[in-house]
C-alpha cells in the first residue's frame, strides 16, 4: 500500500491539534509537529504546545525535543523529519503532520538545497556582530556578496540574512546561485488539508487563547527566559512583548494587547502565504464533521 503523510495546516489557533489527535485516532496514526517553535522544551505555554493530556492522546515527534540554546533550522528539520518518517511507515501506512510554520511545511513537501556545513566560527563571528552592531552591517555586506538575493529577502529577518551570508562566505558564492527552489521527490504521497474560520471568528479565538495564556502561567513562563531573550529561539511572539513590559518600556496590559495584534499579523501572514498553494485542500471548521480520510 502506497504510504501518505498527512499535513494539517492553517493560522495559529484556527483549530489544527483538536482536528489532527481526532484524525489520528481515526486512522491509529502518529503526529509529527511541524512548528518551529513548539519544539523548545522551555517556552510550552507561549507557543501553546500540546498539553500532557493531548501528548497521551497520540504519540507525538518534534514537541520540546530541544532545548531554547540548540541550533536548529529547516535543513536540519528536514533530514530529521524525514528519518522519522521512515521509521513510522514501517509501522503506519499513513502519518499526521500538523503545524503552521510555513517553510518548515515547505522542507518536507519541497526540501531545502543542499547546502554547505557552516563553520561555527563563522556563524558566531556574523551572530556577535548582530548583537554588537545590529542588521545595518550585514544586510550592506549581504548587498555586496548577493545584491539578487538582497532585493529578494525580507530585510528585517536577520537569520535569514546571516544564514545567506554564511553561504556566500562558506563557499565564495553568491547564496542565490546555490538555491534552485527545484523540487525533491518524497517516497511517500502528500496530502495537504488547510483548516480555515471566518477572519473575525479566528481573530476572536486569538484573544481568547492569549488571556488563556496569562491564566495558564505565560507571565512566569517569560520571566524564566528573560535572561535568555537575546536567543534566536526567544524571537517569537508573545515573549518578546513581555520583555518589553520586563524592562519597564511597556505596561503589562498594553504588552498583552500587541500580543494579540501581533498573533493577528502573523496568522493573516500564514494565511497569505498558504493561499498560494494550489495543493492545498482547504476545509471549514464547520464542515470537519463530515471529512472522510481514506
């Protein structure tokens, strides 16, 4: 029997882990997480992380397997989702991903070029001069070394710009002619099934799961990291708002408030960029009931 791995994405909190431990029971199936951050042991409530209870529902793969100091990147996401994969079709004909980190999602059903293993060195070097310097020198060293890379990348993301010109100095090249965006064959089939809510329902549920959040610990949860907040991990939503509030520069309301708008920003990005995908077979909340997995 041909092997399907299952991929259940959508906004944040559009509904994905109730749909995919029901779908996982349905088929007695496993789930690999495929959000970037849920995968840091330390930072369970802010990424709203599946509670004990739904990790005894269904045998979870990538949730808080590393810690907020260890490198990680889609590459790296990639080899090792991949290898789980190939364990569990030994035992499974069909696998549930689920998780709304869009290339993440993109590594698995695409890949990622191969790339040169980066001298640690060299990262170092390139990450102190963001803490020491900020984006201004690397995004001008970046224009130098890729300037067509340059006018494509988003020029706030510093890890991209690091990442790119760790292989342009790596390897001499320019990062762009190394990236091919050419699609890898997976031994398995892909089934993508995209979860969408009305825009003002999910905004709603937003709110709601932020103030969720506040109850369940998120405050002392951020406290514990706050001298951490310099990691790349720590980046995210909902921490680095806190921090604002720990160092005095915002009031704890207002810091909930941008949580919640910031949220909003970042599932209408999601949303944006899963919309593009013609593979997407996009399902309302409402009709979940009526699914019918083969």
């Amino acid at each position: 029997m041909e092997k399907k791995l299952i991929i259940i994405l959508g906004p944040t909190a559009v509904g994905k882990t109730e749909f995919s431990l029901q779908l996982a029971e349905q088929l007695h199936t496993e789930i690999l997480s495929c959000d970037s951050r849920q995968m840091f042991r330390e930072m369970k409530i802010g990424t709203a992380a599946p509670t004990e209870k739904e990790l005894n529902r269904v045998p979870h793969h990538f949730v808080g397997n590393l810690s907020i100091h260890d490198y990680y990147s889609c590459g790296k996401y990639e080899i090792d989702a991949l290898a789980k994969c190939e364990e569990l079709f030994q035992k499974h004909d069909t696998l549930i991903m689920t998780g709304g980190s869009m290339l993440y999602i993109d590594a698995i059903c695409k890949g990622i070029d191969d790339v040169p293993n980066i001298d640690e060195d060299l990262r170092k070097s390139l990450w102190e001069t963001f803490e020491t310097d900020g984006l201004d020198p690397l995004r001008n060293q970046l224009r130098l070394l890729d300037p067509d890379y340059y006018n494509t990348i988003d020029l706030k993301n510093g890890k991209r710009i690091i990442h790119a010109l760790e292989i342009c100095i790596q390897t001499g090249q320019p990062y762009s002619s190394i990236r091919k965006n050419s699609k890898k064959e997976r031994p398995f089939v892909i089934e993508k099934i995209g979860i969408t809510r009305p825009r003002e329902e999910l905004y709603e549920r937003i709110n709601l799961r932020v103030e969720k959040m506040f109850d369940n610990g998120l405050l002392e949860e951020a406290r514990s990291l706050y001298p951490y907040r310099e990691l790349n991990a720590l980046n995210t939503v909902g921490y680095k708002e806190l921090f604002q509030y720990f160092d005095g520069n915002w009031t704890l309301d207002y810091a909930k408030q941008m949580i919640q708008q910031n949220t909003r920003h970042y599932a209408k990005k999601q949303i944006t960029w899963f919309k593009r995908d013609p593979e997407i077979k996009w399902i309302e909340t409402s009709d979940l009931h009526l699914m019918n997995v083969k």
